[in-house]
C-alpha cells in the first residue's frame, strides 16, 4: 500500500497538527492493514469489472462492482441498480489507488446501489487541478456508460474521503455542458464528503503535507470547492468524524457558511477518526449509509 511519509527535518507547524491525521492519530497501520484484507475479500466475493479505463491515461481507471441482485429490495426491484455511487479516495492527492478501496463497496452493493471506484494519477507527477479533471473525466465516463452495468445514468451520489471529499465537492461545482455540449446541466448535483477538504490554502503552511503536493496561492484558490459556485440543486452532505482532528471540523464550519442551502444538516459520525469514518460506509444503520441512499432517491 502506497504511503506518504511526512518531512522529518521540520517541526510541526500549526496547520501540520491541524491537518495531518498521521502525526497523531494512533493505530493507523493496522488501519490499512485492515482495509487491505477487507478489500481483497471484497473483490474476490464481488461481482464486477476491474480496471475499466474512463481516460486514456494509465491511472484512469475504476474497478466496478454490481448491485446485488436482491438483497434488501422489494421484488420490483430484484436485479435492478437503485443508482450509483462513485467513490473518491484521499490520500492527500498523493497517496493510495482504487485497489485499497474495495472494501466500502459490499454494504452499499448489498443495498442494491452499484459502485465504481476511481483511481486517478497522485501528486507530485501532476496537480491537483489535473486531478480535478480526470474525476470530472471519471464522472461523465459514468453517465454515459451506467447503463452498461446495470444503473441508471439520473441517480450517482459522489462519495469522497478526505481529499477524495474536495474532489467531490469541485463536481458539485463542474460546468457539465461545458465541459462536453451531450452533458446535462445536473450531472452530479448529490456527494457525500467524509472528513473533506473545502480550502486547500491552509496547506501552504503545512509543508508535511505539501512537500509532496505542490500547492501554491493560485492552485490553492483554484481547486478550492470554497470559491466556487455550487451547481443550483446541488446539495452536499458533509460528515466530519466525532474524533476528527479540528482543521476539518473548521473545513465544516467553512463549507456550510458559503454553500448556504447547499449543505445538509450534519450527519454524526459518533466516536469516528479521520480513517475510522470510512466505517461508516460498512454499517447500514448509519446516518451516512441512509444519506447515501437518500441521495441516490432524490
């Protein structure tokens, strides 16, 4: 699993402490060890197609996994995809791939939702505007081809970590029709952002986490979801984990003062990390598990 080791020769800053969860939340590795097995399991016990390329590039990839068939659901339903869910991953624009993912897809496949997870190229090989784009690549890739795996095209719920969270909220944001003239204006109007990142300026003063980025001033502004205008029926759920460390909490605060009416009432994450809110995505009976679905219905 890939990692990103912060700079060892620097004191922490403020912001590193702010935004940093591997400088302090205990348990990490054994974390993605578990995630590790869970998504081995996940893609032996699935029913999907890995791989699938939504660019030309070699990091453009998602590894789709179907609806269940009928589990959970009425027989109007049985063998039919309630919607679907394109998961984001974080990492710091510079960490991890799809492959490390696999796991937050069995719940939600169980549920009857279909769930692509994207890989995209890391930092510093490209920017994070370059990312930004593949995932708007990724996004309209999956409209036009859901049908292909069992989903209607109308119902996708963004679901973005961290990172992955920014990523989400910037498609919130995308110019749908003019990014390619046979995309509707709605394309992606619901995500769900665990633990997201709304302004990436503090991270100019977080050389732990930049060194391996590269923000400036202009990028920062660029690929904030902050300063940009929402898409008009778009609508963010914004979960920050109870045990969160506060940069996120205050990322929270910021998103939901400038997307005012955009932005759903919280949804707890009780006694969750910046890793441990994945868990969220695995357990059913969770507030984030029913806004998912809730998204996917509305």
């Amino acid at each position: 699993m890939p990692t990103a080791s912060p700079a060892q020769d620097a004191r922490p800053t403020r912001n590193d402490l702010l935004y940093n969860p591997r400088l302090s939340v205990s348990g990490v590795a054994e974390t993605f060890a578990r995630w590790g097995r869970e998504s081995e399991r996940a893609r032996a016990g699935l029913s999907g197609y890995l791989d699938v390329p939504y660019g030309p590039g070699p990091a453009e990839r998602l590894d789709i996994f179907r609806a269940h068939p009928h589990a959970g659901r009425s027989r109007a339903h049985a063998g039919r995809s309630l919607g679907a869910v394109l998961f984001i991953h974080g990492g710091y624009w510079r960490a991890f791939g799809k492959g490390d993912f696999s796991f937050v897809a069995p719940a939600l496949a169980c549920a009857g939702v279909t769930v692509a997870v994207a890989d995209y190229a890391l930092c510093p090989a490209v920017s994070v505007p370059d990312i930004v784009m593949q995932m708007v690549q990724a996004t309209a890739w999956l409209h036009r081809n859901a049908g292909n795996f069992g989903a209607p095209p109308n119902r996708l719920c963004l679901v973005g970590h961290s990172a992955g969270g920014q990523l989400a909220a910037m498609l919130l944001a995308c110019l749908w029709p003019v990014y390619a003239a046979d995309l509707p204006v709605d394309l992606a109007k619901r995500a769900v952002a665990l633990s997201g990142l709304y302004d990436l300026a503090p991270l100019l003063d977080a050389p732990s986490l930049n060194a391996g980025i590269g923000v400036d001033t202009a990028t920062a502004r660029k690929a904030s979801p902050l300063w940009l205008p929402p898409g008009r029926d778009a609508r963010l759920v914004s979960v920050v984990g109870e045990r969160e460390l506060q940069g996120f909490h205050d990322q929270d605060k910021l998103i939901r003062g400038r997307w005012k009416g955009h932005v759903a009432a919280p949804v707890a994450a009780p006694c969750a990390d910046h890793f441990t809110v994945l868990d969220t995505l695995l357990d059913p009976a969770s507030g984030v598990f029913r806004a998912i679905l809730e998204a996917l219905d509305s």
